[in-house]
C-alpha cells in the first residue's frame, strides 16, 4: 500500500445544537490521536433517534458558526446535502471514494457502541473506518456481547498503529468528562434560562437571532 495521509476524524450526530461538550470531543480527539482534522456531520434525518427540533439548515448553520474560527475542525454538510436518511455507511462509503488514501476515525461515544451493533452494515463500517470509542461516564463495557467481542478482536492502545492502515482497528479515547446534553440546553432555552457557555457564542447569538427552541413543543419528552 502507498504512503499513506494522515487520518481525518469523523463525529456524526443531530447536533440540536452543537456545544461544547460536541466541540471539545472533537478536539480531544485531534490532538490524542494527531488527525489532519475532524469532520462534524449533522444528520438529515436520524434512523436511531427521533428527529431532531431545528431544520438541517438551521443545525449546519450552528455547526458552521461554531466551526468557523478552529481550522482543526470541518463542518461537512454531506448527509444533508445528500437529504435521504443519514446511514454512516453511506457517508463513510461516500468520502471513501473522495479521500481513498486516507484513514477514517470514527468517533463515537461508549454508550453509542454498544448500540453499534444495530447500525447498518456495522461489519463493513468496522472494515472501512477505525473505531473511536470516547469513555463516557456511567457507562461501562459488559462482559458478554458483539461490542464486547469486537473490542477482544480489533482493539489497538497505541494511536500510532491508526495511521497505519486505513481502518479496521478500535480504540478507546479517554475523554474529559463533560455532562452537557443538547435536550437539556433546549429545555433551558425554552424555559427562558441562561445557556451561555454551554455553546459557543457565536451558536447562541444564531439561537436568539433566528428564535430557536422558544416553544413548549421544543421541550424533551
């Protein structure tokens, strides 16, 4: 195999909205394990979750507010430009064909993974891209079970050995732990309490400006 580029890091969600916790995962991740950068990708229409309260235009304009002062960071518009149901495979697939020389680390969070055997074509993500799974807290690995099992199998613990091959390998990235959600800020938002400094600044004037999550519909289930 040629020379490989240095591996770009990939960090999918809603992003409804994106915050700090968000930002400093993404950077964490950067300098850990040296990427060339790390692309957050907000989904067009979640297949794990329920859909998100801001449009996809609204939740890209946000990552992009945020995004726009960190050269570390890329804010891809890919899965909503692509404006079908946001599968990582398919994203995966798609910057595999743009970027065929250069690993993918896929960050996700613990709890994310051991859900990751529901997402599609999970085998063929473990194949294409490294697995980046970010300890949260109060979430531990069971003893038993696929996530388990490809921990066992595919585990790495020096981050060097990622830009050795273009995927294929899991690692665990211990994180700050930094307890904000994004259904706890909208609550707040609608409740008309202070969200300052849980999101860039640029994210909350974007809030105001454009009245985001102001109704009692916005409010978490």
């Amino acid at each position: 195999m040629s020379t490989l580029n240095p591996p770009i890091g990939i960090l999918g969600g809603t992003f409804d909205p994106i915050h700090i916790g968000h930002l400093r995962l993404a950077l964490e991740a950067y300098d850990a394990l040296r990427l060339a950068k790390v692309h957050l990708v907000p989904c067009f229409t979640p297949v794990h979750r329920s859909m998100p309260i801001a449009s996809p235009n609204d939740r890209l304009a946000m990552l992009l507010a945020a995004t726009k002062e960190e050269p570390a960071l890329f804010a891809d518009p890919c899965e909503i430009l692509r404006r079908t149901p946001s599968y990582m495979i398919d994203t995966l697939e798609t910057l595999r064909l743009n970027l065929p020389n250069t690993p993918f680390c896929l960050i996700i969070g613990l709890d994310a993974f051991l859900e990751f055997h529901t997402w599609r074509r999970y085998h063929d993500i473990a194949k294409i891209a490294h697995i980046i799974v970010a300890h949260r807290p109060n979430v531990t690995l069971p003893t038993h079970g696929i996530s388990t099992h490809l921990f066992q199998t595919h585990q790495q613990t020096n981050a060097s050995s990622l830009h050795q091959s273009l995927g294929g390998s899991l690692f665990m990235l211990q994180i700050a732990a930094l307890d904000i959600s994004a259904s706890t800020i909208r609550k707040q938002i609608t409740l008309q309490q202070h969200v300052r400094y849980l999101i860039p600044e640029t994210v909350y004037q974007y809030i105001e400006k454009h009245k985001l999550y102001r109704t009692q519909q916005d409010l978490p289930l």
